[in-house]
C-alpha cells in the first residue's frame, strides 16, 4: 500500500505531477497532476485519479478510460508520482493510447488493440501470440542443448510472461512467493548462493 506520506503537496500549489505509464510496456501514457484528494480517491478506488490539461485549462480525467492502479511510486522530492497502470483505453484526449507516441508506431498498435477488445485488463491477442512464440523459441533451443541462445530465449518468454500477467492484473511479487514455495529444480538449487556456490 502506497503510503500518502511521502508526497510533497507543499511545492506547486497543493498538486504534484503524475506520469501515468503503462506497466506491461513501458509505455508513457500522459502526464497529469494531482492533489492530496486524488490521491487518496485513486488509493481507496485503485483507478488513477488526476486533472489532465484540456484546452488550456487542467480538468479532472474522472470520465475518461479507467486506468488500473497496478503500483505507485514517487520520486527522491516527493513532488512526482509514477503511475504504473494497466489501461482500459486511450490516454490522450485526441484518442491516442499515448500523449506522447503516434498511431504508427508498433506499440502503439499493440495498445489500440488491447483497448479494442472491450473486456477491462483484457491481454491484446498480439502480445499472446508472441509469448506464444517466444515458448516454442524456449524449448527448442532448449532441446538442442544451446545453452546461450536458450538463456536469451528463456529470458524473452519471461519478459514478456511477466508483461502479460501484468495486463491481468498480477505483479512480479506474486511470482516470486509461488516460486518461494516450490521445490529446487532437478540437478540445480534455486538460490545457488545458500550452497556455497
């Protein structure tokens, strides 16, 4: 849980600045602002709750696509927030997935898709289809005992795994403490560190 704490609102009129960034791609989708009842509405709702500027003038993006909160983060002043979300549409108003990328780029496409399913924390079909490819990729190279093509490939599907759980809603950690309870696999330890290698 995001402690509100650690935000500044005392630098720039009561608001601080808010990147709200895409957590699956990376992806900068907008950047709005945001005062100590935003925040604390976008903690007890987890969607993002900020004011965006429309025709000159900084509005509350309340009635736009709904942007699922998967984690914040704010900067060494406290007077910034990273916004990781899982967007259910467009973030600029002109109807681009991105204030700051264009229709063409690839990404783009990806994301346009995604919000053309309709379905809230839908995974885009794209993106299933590669992690698809990147598991074919992983055990054929596997198989053929190529250990340095099958690391690179390995660490792809898990890139990209992780990028799809994150559009459904889960989060690294989660991983991480299913892992915990799971036995070593057969011929090497999980943390190779804690057998004195």
């Amino acid at each position: 849980m995001f402690d509100l704490s650690q935000l500044n609102f005392s630098q720039d009129d009561g608001v601080v600045s808010v990147v709200a960034q895409d957590a699956a791609s990376g992806l900068v989708l907008m950047v709005g602002r945001a005062d100590r009842e935003s925040i604390a509405h976008t903690l007890a709702t987890g969607d993002l709750h900020c004011h965006v500027r429309l025709d000159g003038r900084w509005r509350s993006n309340a009635g736009g696509p709904r942007h699922r909160i998967v984690s914040l983060a704010c900067d060494c002043d406290g007077d910034a927030l990273l916004a990781r979300v899982v967007p259910a549409g467009p973030a600029c108003h002109t109807g681009a997935p991105s204030c700051f990328s264009h229709p063409e780029d690839d990404e783009n496409v990806a994301l346009t898709e995604r919000a053309s399913i309709g379905t809230e924390g839908a995974v885009p079909r794209r993106r299933l289809r590669e992690l698809g490819d990147d598991a074919v990729d992983a055990i054929t190279d596997s198989a053929r005992r190529d250990v340095t093509i099958a690391t690179t490939e390995v660490a792809e599907l898990v890139y990209r795994a992780l990028g799809a759980l994150c559009e459904a809603g889960g989060s690294l950690s989660d991983v991480q403490r299913l892992l915990g309870q799971r036995p070593a696999p057969i011929g090497r330890p999980m943390n190779p560190q804690a057998h004195g290698r």
